[in-house]
C-alpha cells in the first residue's frame, strides 16, 4: 500500500453494533487498534446524550474519555461528520455547527464534516432551488470555515444527500465559498446515488478531498425487481450496500484516480452492506489496501 494514504473506519460502519449496545465505542477503538485500521473517524447520528457517538448534548467527561481511550489505543480521530441543513439561513444551525467544531477540538480532530443541505431528494429539476438556496450554503460554510480555521480545523461537504451529491455541485459550492481550510469529503461510491459514474466524479473532486470514504454498492437497472432493502437512485436504479469490494463499483479505477493525483492523507471504510459489520470491514479494508499494493 502507499505510504501515502492511512486507512481506517468510519464509526458508521459499527452502527448495527453501537446502536444495539452489542458494542461501546471504546470497544469499536479497541477493535480498530487490533486491525488493519489506522485511524477512525465519529459519525454523529443524533444530538442525543446518551448517544454512544459524542456529540453536543454529551457529558464533557465522557467527551474526554473518549479522546484518551483512542489516544491510549493509538488510534488518531481523524474526521467528525455531522449532518446539518444551511440551505435557510438559520442563524441556530449555524452556530449549532460551530459548537460541533468546538466539540472536534476537544476531541483532538482537526478535520470535520457538515452536511450543507437536508438528505431529502426533490423531484424534477431542482436547479433553480439550488440557484436559491447557493447564497445561504455559501454563506453559513464560510462563516464555518473561518471560525473553524482560528482553531486549526478543515471543514467540508460530502457528496451525500441528493441534493448536493453531485460532482460540480459540491465543486461548485467549494469554489463559491473561497476559504484554504474548506474541502470535501469525497465519497467513491454517493456518486452512483445521483446516477454518476465514480471512476470520473471522483478523478474530478479529488484534488478538494480533505479525506476519502471508501463505499460499495450492488446496483441493479430500474426495471429489476430486487426485493427489500434496496433503495433507489436520483435517475431509479436500484442500490444496496456491499462489503468494498463485493459490489459493483469500479474500485480498480477509482484507485487509479487516486493514485494517480496529489492526494494523500486519510482514507475510511464506510460499511452499509447486510452482513455482520466486523467482517465486513476486516474484509472491506483488506481489499481497499490491495488496491494500492
């Protein structure tokens, strides 16, 4: 594997296990320590206290307890990913935004992740809503950025939420917000979800990547019948989480991309397949760094 990029886990990929209590979150970094991981990064679901992620609403004192568990395992917090809505204006999720980068410093993280806009897809063509709500993003991310950069913290979006999944929308915004410290969480595998081929939407964002989420997906045409469990894309084909690897993305090119760019840095295994979340990230990570050797 290159030297150049560190692979690990997103805490989302333990969520089967965390939010069934099979797991705690010092475990998850116990387990991460024993593995091919190298580094982890949080995934706020909620901003509910007794959430096993830390979050806003958490005792400082496990806030801390959490940052020098994964320090005594030698495992870096590397990424915290928060979901958030910019699109209004709204003076309270902005500086719901800043506490979370608080929050990130008192982790030790210097790198975090705010959704811009709500996952909602909207039918039709929603350009002219984005034309709308652009100034309000803009705005609301740069006020972010900058509060977040006089503390030594990235911010980014991801390509998630269909809204802002594609490729020149999360360019687009990058570019309107204008600030060093502000990036994207590239996802290799969100681009199929708004019907975009990754090998070409990840080459395209990569040189804005603060990290890199590694994905997989089983995609089937929009006249298959599947059954439960899967979900569909902007354009009606059919999706479901697989081990990375297993499904049907062209990771040997999105690879190449990579390699192939100046990025380097960190990169996460983002698990949503069916099967036991253990093996499939021990799996997951093993053919993700087999990709690089």
């Amino acid at each position: 594997m290159t030297a150049d990029i560190l692979f690990g886990f997103s805490s989302y990929s333990f969520h089967s296990k965390l939010s069934s209590g099979e797991m705690t979150l010092p475990q998850v970094i116990d387990w991460v320590a024993a593995s091919e991981g190298e580094h982890l990064e949080l995934a706020v679901l909620s901003d509910d206290a007794d959430s096993p992620i830390p979050n806003i609403a958490s005792d400082p004192a496990y806030v801390d307890r959490i940052r020098e568990h994964a320090a005594a395992a030698g495992v870096p917090l590397t990424n915290l990913a928060i979901g958030a809505d910019l699109s209004t204006g709204d003076r309270g999720q902005i500086e719901r935004v800043k506490q979370y980068v608080d929050l990130a410093e008192r982790l030790g993280i210097t790198r975090m992740r705010h959704d811009v806009v709500a996952h909602a897809g909207h039918e039709g063509d929603d350009t002219p809503l984005f034309e709308q709500v652009l100034p309000a993003i803009v705005a609301a991310s740069k006020e972010i950025a900058q509060y977040a950069a006089s503390k030594g913290i990235t911010t980014s979006l991801e390509n998630h939420g269909f809204f802002v999944q594609s490729a020149d929308r999360v360019r687009r915004i990058i570019h309107a917000v204008d600030e060093p410290n502000f990036r994207t969480t590239l996802d290799v595998g969100n681009f199929v979800c708004v019907d975009e081929a990754p090998e070409v939407s990840v080459a395209q964002n990569l040189p804005y990547a603060m990290v890199v989420h590694f994905k997989d997906f089983y995609i089937r045409p929009a006249d298959a019948a599947p059954g439960a469990g899967w979900f569909r894309s902007r354009g009606g084909k059919h999706l479901r989480g697989a081990v990375v690897g297993n499904g049907d993305i062209d990771l040997r090119a999105v690879a190449r991309a990579i390699a192939d760019s100046d990025f380097s840095g960190y990169a996460a295994i983002e698990f949503e397949g069916w099967e036991d979340c253990l093996l499939g990230c021990e799996r997951g990570i093993a053919y993700a760094k087999s990709l690089f050797a």
